[in-house]
C-alpha cells in the first residue's frame, strides 16, 4: 500500500520495437528492421487496456519511426488521454550523433507526431538516455527545438549513459538557449551508490516487495516518482534476437512477469503523465516566487533548490 496517496507520481512508456533495443544495435540490424516481426501495436492495446481498469494516464514517448508506420497507434494513445512525447527518430544513441544530426533528428520526430495529433508536443527522452557528461550539448539544442521538458539524464553510473552526481530530482536547466525542466528517472541513494529504481530492466530485476519499499523510501523525501518501462517488456513471447549473454540477459530477464508487476504498482502508487509531474513541481516553485507557470503557454523560470542527497 502506498504510504503517501496524495502524491501523484509520474508514468512513462518508451514506445519502440523489440528489435530496435540498444542491447541489440548494429548498423545492418538497423537497415533491415522492415524484415522484422512487429509486435509494438499488441503490446501497447495491452498497456492502454491495463491503464483504462486502473484509470490511470501515463507519457508515452513514441519513436518516430514507429509513428510514421503506425499512426492510428499514436492516435490510439492520444484519443485515450495520455501525452504524447518524443522518443527521437531512429532511436539512435545521442552518444553517436554530431549535433546537426540530433538536431535533425528531433525536429523530424517532433514534426511526425505533432502532424498525427494535432498538438505540440512538450517532452523528450533520450534512446537509452543518452544525455550523457559528453552529450549535453543537446539540452539547448531541445530548446531551440521547441522542447519544454528532457528526461534523459539518469543520475547513475552505467557502461553505455549516465550523469553520475546529477540532480535526482525534477529541476529546471539554465541552458545557452533558455530553461528547460528536466525529469529524472527515480533513483535512491544506497550508502556511497545512488541505486536506479525507476523501471526498465531495474523493474524486472528486483522481486517487487524489495523495490516497493525503495520506491516507497524515495517517495517520502517528498518527490514525485518518476518511472518507465518499454511495451516489449509485457512481450515474453517475443522473437528471440542475436547478442552477447549480457545483452540478452538485461533485455529478456523475466519477461514474463512484467505485467503482474506493472499491475501491483498503479495500484500501489497514483500516476499521471510526465507533463503534470513537472508542472506540480513548477506550481509547487512558483507558489514560494508568486509566478504564474503554465507549460501550455511557456515556461516561466522557476529554479528549484533540491538536495542531491537522499
């Protein structure tokens, strides 16, 4: 049972396929994902369904790969109730792209889904949050993209992203183009490690009592919960693909138990979509500065001092 019911956390899905993970990237894989099996319609009717009994909305950041071969998907999630956001073009790593590429790719992503909706679009995740101590010379770049809020920073140390140290919580950037709130995904400080706890792989890792009681310690510094998971990992089902142990490890580990669990935790915790998160926190700011923030009509700035501890 979630000890802290009033507070709403927020709830993301990284909208992509199976075969498009970074665990199995190549460049020949990537030329030939038309040949591949597509399973990303089933498995997002699956999560609409879940989160229509719990009446619960949730951010969907969609690939515009995938927006451009399923359109009516996108409409789907949208006609539901939940925000649309940007999970990149081509779901290739910040971490290989020169900034006219992430430029390019941003805008065109953007473009693809605001066309489908009718709506702007407000936020952005990194594929594999790579926004990385080398990359953030892609947060001005989403501002002049016409991005509001980034939720690709993840405060932890990984082999392939992470800012280690970065601020846990939901904050808004002073970039050379103007603010930008970033949403974090929710880690915990564990000793000298600061544990990720937010979803992925980490939601199938641990049994869920344990990370129940993480995520439960985390809400009570008075945060929301930032959380994520993709829909191929409500797939265990899913075309087995070709990669290192360690690589099919972290993509097919308990696969099959990914939706009871996702089922245990809206009903433990309120969600709602990452756009509402960030303007809590905004409104929450602007009460202490007697500033009116309203992310339809702009950011207004409204710094927010968080301890990097806890």
């Amino acid at each position: 049972m979630n000890p802290h019911p009033a507070r709403i956390h927020a709830l993301s899905f990284d909208v992509e396929e199976h075969f498009q993970v970074a665990a199995f990237w190549s460049e020949d894989r990537r030329r030939g994902w038309d040949q591949y099996e597509s399973r990303v319609e089933r498995n997002v009717d699956k999560i609409l369904s879940l989160l229509s009994r719990h009446e619960i909305h949730a951010t969907f950041f969609v690939l515009g790969w995938v927006a451009l071969k399923y359109p009516k998907l996108v409409e789907a999630i949208a006609g539901a109730g939940h925000e649309i956001a940007s999970h990149g073009f081509g779901h290739e790593m910040i971490t290989s792209q020169r900034p006219d590429q992430f430029r390019e790719d941003v805008r065109k992503s953007k473009q693809i889904l605001e066309s489908i909706i009718g709506k702007r679009i407000y936020g952005y995740r990194a594929p594999s949050f790579t926004i990385t101590p080398r990359t953030q010379w892609a947060l001005p770049i989403l501002v002049e993209e016409g991005y509001l809020y980034d939720s690709s920073i993840f405060p932890v140390q990984h082999d392939r992203y992470g800012m280690p140290g970065a601020n846990p919580w939901c904050h808004q950037i002073e970039t050379a183009s103007g603010p930008l709130w970033e949403v974090p995904p929710s880690t915990i400080q564990m000793g000298p490690v600061r544990l990720p706890i937010a979803g992925g792989g980490y939601f199938r890792l641990y049994p869920y009592p344990v990370l129940r009681r993480l995520l439960n310690r985390a809400a009570a510094q008075g945060h929301p919960l930032v959380m994520y998971l993709h829909p191929w990992e409500l797939d265990p089902d899913q075309p087995r693909m070709e990669g290192s142990l360690v690589s099919r490890f972290r993509h097919y580990l308990n696969l099959g138990k990914t939706e009871a669990r996702l089922h245990q935790l809206v009903k433990d915790f309120r969600f709602a979509p990452l756009r509402q998160a960030v303007e809590a926190v905004g409104k929450a700011c602007a009460s202490k500065e007697a500033l009116q923030v309203d992310l339809s009509s702009g950011m207004r700035r409204c710094l927010v001092s968080e301890s990097r501890n806890g």
